[in-house]
C-alpha cells in the first residue's frame, strides 16, 4: 500500500513534557493513536472532546484521517499536545481558520509546566511545619 505523502500535513503539538506528532491526510474520519483507536488511547471523554475540538469548530469533522504519535507526559497533557498538533495541522491545510482557531485559544501552547523542588524545602513551594518552642 503506498501512502500519499503529498496530500498529508505532520504538524507537532507539546504540553508538559508531552509531544505529539500530527499526520492529517484526507480521508473518511477515522483516528489512530500509537497505534489504537482515539477511544482506546483516550479512554475519558473530556481528553477527547478536548481533542476533536478544532475539527468541529472549523466544521472538518470526518473529512480527515489522523494518525497521531505521542509520548512523554500523562494523559491530559498528552491529550493537549496532540490538540495543538491537530489545530496547527488544519491552519496549514486552510489559512482562513486561523482567526477561529485563534480565538478558542487551541493555536496557543500552555507554558505551564512543574516547579522544580527547591533546596531546605520538601517539594517546590511548600515549607515544613514552623515550631515556634
């Protein structure tokens, strides 16, 4: 089976220490994460809803075939990266999406990440009990 390199956009989404790597390709709706389905991958309905966000917004739902690699991080950043994977691979498909897209805050990438662990403290921000006597 020879795949159609030329028609197919790989865009990467990253939350966390997550990464995702997007392969959108025309075709009838159907997913694939690492291998599994988007429903055995992900198998909360909130990192999915998350997830097809920028097809429905952009009104692109089953139009697109998507292959997705992910590693790194837990499932919800895991779900996040792969949204913005998704939406910056639909505004390379379409430029005109970009402003909707924009506006749901799905091109953005968060910044947040863990604190890391301070010295004479037991986690980052967290102080150990005060003794007065």
């Amino acid at each position: 089976m020879a795949v159609d390199t030329k028609n197919q956009i790989q865009k990467v989404g990253r939350r966390k220490t997550a990464r995702a790597r997007v392969l959108l390709r025309p075709g009838e709706g159907s997913w694939k994460v690492n291998g599994r389905t988007l429903e055995e991958y992900f198998p909360r309905e909130t990192h999915r809803i998350r997830i097809v966000e920028a097809l429905k917004v952009t009104g692109l739902e089953g139009q697109f075939d998507v292959l997705v690699r992910v590693d790194g991080g837990g499932l919800t950043g895991q779900a996040d990266s792969v949204r913005m994977g998704l939406a910056r691979a639909i505004v390379e498909h379409d430029e005109e999406t970009r402003p909707v897209l924009r506006e749901k805050g799905l091109l953005t990438r968060d910044p947040r990440k863990v604190e890391r662990k301070k010295p004479g403290r037991p986690k980052a921000r967290k102080r150990f009990q005060f003794s007065k006597r």
